[in-house]
C-alpha cells in the first residue's frame, strides 16, 4: 500500500530521500485518479528501487501550488530532491514503468 503524505512529511521523504521517489497528486472525488490507484500500487511492488507517496492536493494546496499541480492524477518524480519526470493523466501500467525505467 501507499502511504498518504502530508506537507509536513514532504522534506523528510522527498526532497532527502536517497531513492528515487514518485509522488501522486491527486483528490479523492477524481475519476482518473481512482484508475491510477492500483496502476501505481502494482509499480510500487514491482520497483523496490522507487519510493512511492501519494498526495492529496485539495489537502495540501499549498504543496500542490509549489510543484504547480493544476491537473489531476499528476505523477512527479524526483531524484535528489528535484523534479526529473512527470505524468499527468491516466496511463496504463506499461506506460508508467517506461517512465520509471528512464529514471533507475
């Protein structure tokens, strides 16, 4: 499972974590959020190399509009504390392990 993270949570295992981590974006009223869900549950058990969060924007606008989250389900990734990949939208399960590999 995936745990949900807060803006207090951000820097401790974001921004310092040593793996690779991919953040989802999302809301709990979102469809295409929803279909994403056990796309990224799957991925999570197939890529132990990855941390992977979620979080809510309506929840955290504040951290939404740091990474200028206008559009949900939004999949960032970071690498030392940076942003390196994105995905906005639903994508398949294939289509989101390519955008992993990219980044191993």
């Amino acid at each position: 499972m995936i745990d949900t993270i807060y803006a207090e949570d951000f820097n401790s295992k974001v921004i310092k974590s040593k793996k690779p981590v991919i953040v989802d974006f999302f809301a709990e009223w979102c469809g295409p959020c929803k279909m994403l869900s056990p796309v990224l549950e799957t991925l999570s058990d197939n890529n132990p190399d990855f941390d992977f969060y979620k979080i809510n924007a309506d929840e955290n606008p504040q951290l939404a509009s740091a990474y200028e989250i206008s559009s949900i389900p939004n999949v960032l990734i970071f690498k030392n504390g940076e942003v390196v990949d994105s995905s906005l939208g639903y994508k398949t399960q294939e289509q989101m392990q390519k955008l992993l590999d990219n980044h191993r």
